[in-house]
C-alpha cells in the first residue's frame, strides 16, 4: 500500500482538527497529500468533522469557474484559500469559521507571473510576495509594487502571503494595496456570469469587507505596462521596522516628460475605512518639476484627504502630520525612478 493511500483516511479525519490547533498547518497537509500524486482522490466535495462536531467542506477545483460555481451554490460562510495567512489565523483565533473553504492553489496559472501583449504584468491569485521580490522584470517595472507587498509579515509568511489575500481581507492599513491603486492596477474577477475587470481602488469596502459579490473569486490581478519615464514607489510609517501594521502608508506612481511630470495617481492607506485614490494629490504635482510649491500643494492635498481614526497605533492628529511627510518622501522617491536616478 502507498504512503499516500495510508495518509488520504487519516487526512480525512484530522485535516481540520490540526487547523484549530496548530493554524497553518492545514495547507502543509493539503500540499503534501497532493504531491503524493493523489490529487483526484481529494474531491470537490469533502467532509471533515471539526472539533466541535460540525461539518466543513473542503473543496480543491480546477477551474476558477468551478471555484465561483461552489462559493455561488454555499450556503454558509465561504472562504477561499490561496495563501492562508489571513483566513487560517483567522480559524485559529475563532474569528471565523468557514462551512466551506475553497482552494484555489491547483488552478493553472494561479503561482504565476506573465506578460500581457503590451508588456504589462498578469500576477497570479497565489503568487506570493517571495516570488514577487524575485522576479527581475517586476522589481525593475513596479519597484513601488512590490516594496508594498515585501512588507507584508516575516520571511516565512512571504512565502505564502498573496497580492489577492492582502486585497480581500479589507485591512485599511494593507501594505500591498496603496501601490496597487496607485498602480492602476485591476483585477479579473471570475463569477458565473464570466470575467470582468474591477479596478483595486473599486474593490475595498471598508475594514473586513469588500465589494464583491457571493460566487465571485479574483483569479488574479494585472499591472499596466510601464513606459518610459515612469517610476513609483511606496513607504509607510510604522513604530517598529518589521513585522507591524502601517500607521499610515503612501504610494506614488507617476510618469515625466524631462523633468516634468505628466501624470501621476497617489493612493493613502490606514487613514481612512478603505486604501483611498486622492486625485487632487495628483493634480497637485503633474505638469511640475516637483518643486517646493509643487510638493507644498501636494502635503496640503493628501493632508485634507486623510479622514483617520486614533488608536493604540497613533492619534488621528499625529496620522494627519505624518502623511504629509511621507507623501514628500515619496513623492521624492518615485520621481527620481521616473528619471532613471538611484534611490
């Protein structure tokens, strides 16, 4: 008898149990049970009894169409799994618990990272931020991008941590989400009604939510090309260096014709419900050399547009200040890149 036949009844059993106690373990079985070469034997529609003796449905499809089919036909709480860093510590801690998890991870195409016809990027649903930092093209076209999402936990959850993740949960403070909108980046959003495109700044709802709808599932996130003279960056300020959550975060991307700049989107994050687009930030730089007068309409702008809250992290006084700064910085920042110049 094979070793993964001695593990699939096992597996059956105590898959979940080992999610309420132990977290992420769940997507460490769920891999090595597939790489055995059993992956028909996990069918759409498993059962697994939980500790307290009720029933979740583990389902793995192979289409992103079957993955919205199953989330349209759940009757309970749905969740998907691609990297799990949000929805399993979730499970652990009782903030949630799921009577359907979907995992997207066997879908082709979902771990990679391919270039549209005009030469822009296509970022699978579970490419993680360690494979993001390690693709060349990426790093040298959206630098901004992905310092946003090299933020996001340890070393050991960029190995897993998603763009598509850190979007979905709704956090205010997501470190990858401001580069995004600033970006103009959309995602393709798969449902029975087919794909559609949304852009980012169109999908955060508010803390924990998001704007989409029962039996739609992101199947992955497109960056437009970067022409020449582009450049964006991204910076946050945090009491810690590592391994905190943004007390207010800035993205910046904008594109310059010599030394003027001639467009620009700017994009706040942890002051206000949702990641928020400030155009008038924008307005207030492009068709500037980012002179003194140009940045001082600029900290104004992102000043006026910072609606935050106080609490434990800061007061909603010490964000207003703070965003300001960190707009000059990047500001700063991305237009050097636009240049060409080090950073």
């Amino acid at each position: 008898m094979s070793v993964s036949a001695l593990l699939t009844p096992w597996f059956q059993r105590r898959c979940v149990s080992f999610v309420l106690v132990c977290g992420s373990t769940i997507a460490l079985w769920v891999d090595l049970h597939l790489t055995f070469g059993q992956r028909k034997c996990i069918h759409k529609e498993h059962r697994f009894q939980k500790l307290q003796g009720i029933c979740m449905n583990y389902h793995s499809p192979s289409s992103f169409a079957d993955a919205a089919r199953i989330a349209a036909q759940a009757t309970g709480i749905t969740r998907y799994l691609a990297g799990g860093t949000d929805v399993l510590v979730q499970m652990r801690a009782g903030a949630v618990t799921p009577d359907d998890i979907i995992d997207i991870k066997n879908i082709a195409g979902v771990h990679d990272i391919s270039r549209t016809a005009e030469g822009g990027f296509v970022i699978g649903a579970a490419v993680s931020g360690a494979q993001m930092g390690a693709h060349a093209d990426l790093c040298a076209a959206w630098p901004g991008v992905v310092e946003g999402i090299e933020l996001v936990g340890s070393t050991q959850v960029q190995g897993r941590a998603t763009l598509t993740g850190n979007l979905c949960n709704g956090s205010p403070a997501a470190d990858s989400v401001p580069g995004l909108v600033a970006a103009g980046a959309v995602a393709q959003v798969v449902n029975a009604s087919g794909t559609r495109d949304v852009p980012i700044e169109d999908i955060p709802a508010g803390p924990g939510r998001a704007n989409l709808a029962k039996g739609d599932v992101i199947a992955s996130i497109t960056l437009p090309t970067r022409g020449a003279g582009g450049g964006d960056a991204y910076m946050r300020f945090t009491p810690r260096t590592e391994m905190d959550i943004a007390v207010v975060g800035c993205a910046i991307s904008l594109t310059v014709d010599g030394d003027t700049i001639t467009s620009a989107r700017v994009a706040l994050g942890a002051v206000a419900p949702t990641v928020v687009l400030v155009p008038t930030a924008a307005d207030a730089i492009i068709g500037t050399s980012l002179d003194d007068a140009a940045i001082d309409a600029l900290v104004a702008a992102v000043t006026a547009a910072a609606k935050p809250i106080s609490d434990k992290r800061g007061s909603a006084e010490f964000r207003k200040d703070v965003v300001g700064v960190l707009a000059k910085r990047v500001a700063k920042k991305a237009y050097a890149r636009a240049k060409g110049e080090a950073v």
